[in-house]
C-alpha cells in the first residue's frame, strides 16, 4: 500500500514515466557546468550555506504542501482503505524528493560552481535540505488539524523550534556539533510525523470560498474577488508585507550607486514590481480563467480592475521606497514621484496582458508556477527601462 501511493504521487509530480526528473536533472547539470566554464568565484561561509539551503527548502517545501493541486489528488486516495502513517511518510517522500530535484537542487548547482566545497560540505548541505523538508511537514502537521485550527501553544512552539535551528545553523561551527543538530533535527521531525494526522495535510480545497463569486456588471464585484482570494491566501500578504520590508531598506543599498553619478531610484521601482502571487492569479486558478473568458466583455470587466488592483499594490510599495529614501538620502522631487506612478502603472498593465495572453499551463503544483521563469519578464523589462532612465537622468 505504501509503494502504491508512494506512485501515485510520484507520477502526479514526475509524470507517467517519470520523464520530468530527466528533464530537470539535465537543466540542473547544463545550469552547473555553465557557471563553473565561466570561472566566477564567490566566497559563502558554510554555515551562510546550510542556512539558505535549508531556509530555502523549507519555504519551496511548505508552498508545495500548501498546494491545492497536492489536495485533490489526496481527494482521491482518501476514498481507498489507507494506514495514515504510511500515506504520510510516502506523501511527505515523493513531495520532498520533487521539491529537492526541482528547487533545491538548482539553487546547489549554482552555489556549489561558484565556489570550491570539500565533501563534507557538500554532504552538510543534502542533509539540511532533508532535514528541513521533514521539519515544515511536521510543522504544517502541527499547525493544521482536521478542523483547521491551531492552537496558541502549538504556534509558539513551532516558531521557537524554528528559530531554535535557524540560530544553531548560523552559529555551529563544530562539524561534529553540527551533524548532531541535522541528525536529531530529522529525528524529531520524524517522531512528530509518526504522531500526526494524515488529515491534516488536505488543504480542502473544493471548500475554498473564493470561488463562489457572482459576476456582475460592476467592476467593485471584482475588487471584492480579488480582496477575498488575498484573504484565504495568507501567504500572498506575506509576500506583498516582505516587498514591502524590502521597499523600506532598499534606498541603503541603492545609495550607493546615486554617489556613483548614476540615478539608482528606478531601479528600485523595477525591483519592486517582482510581486509573482498576485501577477498569476489566472494562470494559478484554472477555473477562474474559464469563467472568466466565456462571459461577455471579460476583457474589460476583469482586466482593467485587476490592472488598478495591480497598480495600488505597487505604489504601495513605492510610496513606502520613496519615503525611506527621503528619510535616509533625501532629494525627492515631483519628477521621482511620476516615475514611480509611471513604472508601478506600466508594470501592472504588462503584468495583466501577460497573464491574459499567456498564462503558464502545464505545471504540477503551485510552487512550480511560483518560480516559473515567465514571472521575470516583467520585472526585468522595468530593469532594462530604469537602466535608460537612469542614464538620461
């Protein structure tokens, strides 16, 4: 029974032959060999390495668990007789093996040829990268129950036991110390999914209340659509709340090249308007792309809100950069603030058009539409116009 589901979910990832991991190892190896021909050579601290290797798993791994693709599959396995330790070990395997291949194993091919590792480290980094997959499965566990509610207690002890290892990574330097921390680690994680419910991983998805929307011949119904999904997707408002944390201290890294005798304030607009969750609302909701296109002038009712929805976010985000850069540098004039209005605008327009023309089909899980390549175009096409911009400035 366990080999059985542990095939099930293999092949929803991987395909019927599993022909994707061939696909995805080839990129991973091409990806590596290239940037090792190119002989660039940046200095990490293997401790810097085990954090961003397991922070960055853990995050891909929670998205991908988060996915509501992942859920209906289980929909469908939840009909058979099942143990739930066995379906959650062969649940939490197929989907770690992917998110590792996928994700984790690109961003190895590119630290690892930038750098010169000995073998240990690499073998440090492969066990973080495990130990974090089992360490968010055994949190979302935790944190999500049948009834779909947590504890406070259960919250505090999750972010202590997050910021526990974060803090050990940055600060073991003991290889010895270290692969103790990565073994027991892994083994609470496990003990902790040995205990858990394998209900607890269905996101029930058909209850999703955002997709019971009425269309309406006011573009104010779609505005309430849009709020409402951002409210049952939590984790967009943690993107737009991190863009704009970012906003607030990207005027001290870009300062620098104002001294430089280059205008560095549009590039911080470009920058900002890499908001990937709310740019691919059709290409990440199916059926609202077919509701959407078979009813009469969608065109506009849906685009031209979703383009202003767009644009507030943006100039959100802006506004936010422009008074940091105030505060910090100073010298904001009325022609930086129609730049940053131009550049969100613009941004927002190309952003809808893209996903209106050529929304991403294909994928498996959300994470995957999350990092598709296709979300870069615009942001950067706004780099390549603040280069411009800054040169006639």
């Amino acid at each position: 029974m366990k080999r059985m589901m542990f095939k099930a979910f293999g092949k929803k990832l991987f395909g019927t032959n599993y022909e994707r991991m061939a696909r995805v190892l080839m990129a991973v190896l091409i990806v590596f060999l290239g940037l090792k021909a190119a002989e660039w050579e940046v200095r990490i601290a293997p401790s810097v390495l085990y954090f961003m290797t397991s922070s960055f798993t853990a995050g891909v791994m929670w998205q991908a668990l988060s996915s509501k693709d992942t859920a209906e599959t289980m929909q469908n396995l939840f009909m058979l007789p099942f143990a739930g330790r066995d379906f959650i070990f062969s649940y939490v395997a197929s989907l770690g093996i992917y998110v590792f291949l996928t994700k984790t194993a690109m961003l190895l091919a590119v630290v690892l040829a930038l750098g010169e590792w000995r073998a240990w480290e690499i073998l440090g980094s492969i066990c973080c990268a495990a130990s974090a997959i089992l360490m968010a499965a055994a949190i979302r566990s935790v944190l999500h129950h049948k009834d779909g509610k947590s504890n406070a207690w259960a919250v505090c002890a999750c972010c202590f036991w997050t910021a526990a290892v974060a803090g050990m990574l940055l600060l073991m330097w003991n290889v010895s110390c270290f692969i103790a921390l990565v073994l027991v680690n892994g083994v609470i994680a496990v003990l902790v999914l040995r205990r858990a419910d394998a209900y607890s991983f269905y996101e029930h998805a058909c209850q999703n209340k955002t997709r019971c929307w009425i269309w309406h011949d006011r573009r104010m119904y779609v505005w309430r659509y849009l709020l409402r999904y951002l409210g049952a997707h939590k984790n967009y408002v943690v993107n737009m709340a991190v863009m704009w944390g970012v906003a607030c201290v990207l005027p001290s890294f870009l300062g620098a090249l104002e001294g430089e005798g280059m205008a560095a304030q549009p590039v911080g607009f470009a920058v900002l308007s890499m908001n990937t969750p709310i740019c691919i609302l059709l290409s990440c909701d199916p059926d609202l792309e077919q509701a959407v296109r078979v009813l009469p002038h969608q065109g506009r009712l849906f685009c031209v809100p979703y383009v202003l929805f767009l644009f507030l976010w943006n100039g959100i985000a802006d506004v936010l950069y422009l008074c940091s850069w105030q505060i910090q540098l100073g010298g904001i004039t009325g022609w930086t603030v129609l730049s940053a209005a131009c550049f969100a605008l613009l941004s927002a327009v190309l952003s809808v058009l893209l996903e209106w023309f050529y929304p991403v089909r294909g994928w498996k899980i959300e994470s995957d539409l999350w990092h598709h390549p296709r979300k870069y175009l615009v942001p950067a096409g706004m780099l390549l116009l603040a280069g411009a911009v800054g040169i006639l400035y």
